[in-house]
C-alpha cells in the first residue's frame, strides 16, 4: 500500500538571532521611558507589565532595529517591494507578570518581538493552532500535532516574526528581574 502525505496550510515562525546588535541602549531607553510614563496600560500584559506607546519606529534609539527588521524581511520575501512599520511597543514583565493570547489582525501582515532583556524563567512565549477546529480530536492532537501550543522560549538578540493572525501569549515572568522586549506590526509591500 502507497500512503502519500501532503501538509496543508503551515504556519511559519521565522527566527533569527542578530548577532551584531547591541541591546544597551535599548535598554537604557525603555527604562528611561518607564520611569517617565509608568502608568500600566493593560492591552494583552497582566499582573503589572507594562507597555509603552506604539510609536517606539519613529524614535532615533529604535531606528537600528527597525533597519535590521528590514533586513530580515527583504531576505525571507526577496520580492517584496518594501515594508511599513506600522506600529511598535516597548514591554517589561516584571515579577508574575504576563500576556493573555491574543492575535495582531488588522491591517499588519507580519507581527513579532525582539528580545532584548532575557533573565532565566522570565515567561516562554506560546503559539497556538490557528485551526479552531483542530483541538477536537484527543486523539489527532496527541498522535499527528503533539499539541494544540507551541512554545518557544527566547533569549536576547532573538527577533521572531510571525504571520499578524496568529494568536500568542507569554507565561508568567517567574524571575525576580524583569524581561525587557519590543514588539511590532508591519505591512509588506
């Protein structure tokens, strides 16, 4: 008997991790930010993370990983004639903190993160299965998918794009130090 196999419809999670990036200044901005703007404003980040505003692109501190992004855009759709930040948010997960899942769909194409401050056990971030109706079977579940989520646990320098409709969420940050990101919505042209 000849089985074929086709897989329909995958998901891509692209990753890389850029080397030559230094995060300090990042760093040095965010909290700087913090200290000036500490107000929690509660999107998808419970328990007490905090978020910045969305316009972090247009700031100068930001401009070299918005180049680098671009970078990794160009290389992964060589035909892509250009791309548009539409958007971009500082986020620090303090102790117990954590994000809900919840998806980027609108007008963005492409959405993703960038680590810039890891501690151990600070929260894996997890996908899941855009199929709703995958999670049906026990069975197929356990024996095709191994799962209805996967998790990816980052380290610094790691940017992760993934398509915008995606739904992700983070565990909660169990270090004492905070996890310090950015994350962003883009539209490829």
């Amino acid at each position: 008997m000849e089985i074929s196999t086709a897989t329909l419809w995958s998901t891509h999670i692209w990753s890389v991790k850029l080397q030559s990036f230094e995060n300090k200044n990042l760093i040095d901005y965010i909290k700087k930010d913090y200290e000036n703007n500490p107000n929690i404003l509660e999107k998808s980040n419970k328990n007490g993370g905090w978020q910045s505003n969305v316009k972090m692109h247009t700031r100068e501190a930001f401009k070299p990983l918005c180049k680098e992004i671009a970078n990794v855009i160009y290389t992964i759709f060589p035909n892509s004639k250009g791309i548009n930040i539409l958007d971009m948010w500082s986020c620090i997960n303090f102790k117990n903190s954590f994000n809900t899942p919840h998806d980027h769909m609108g007008s963005a194409d492409i959405s993703g993160g960038y680590y810039i401050k890891v501690p151990k056990d600070s929260g894996d971030i997890y996908f899941a299965d855009p199929r709703p109706s995958s999670s049906s079977s026990f069975y197929l579940r356990s024996e095709v998918d191994k799962g209805g989520k996967r998790i990816i646990r980052p380290t610094e320098s790691l940017l992760l794009l993934w398509p915008s409709f995606l739904i992700h969420g983070t565990y909660p940050n169990l270090s004492n130090n905070e996890r310090i990101m950015t994350s962003f919505n883009l539209k490829i042209m």
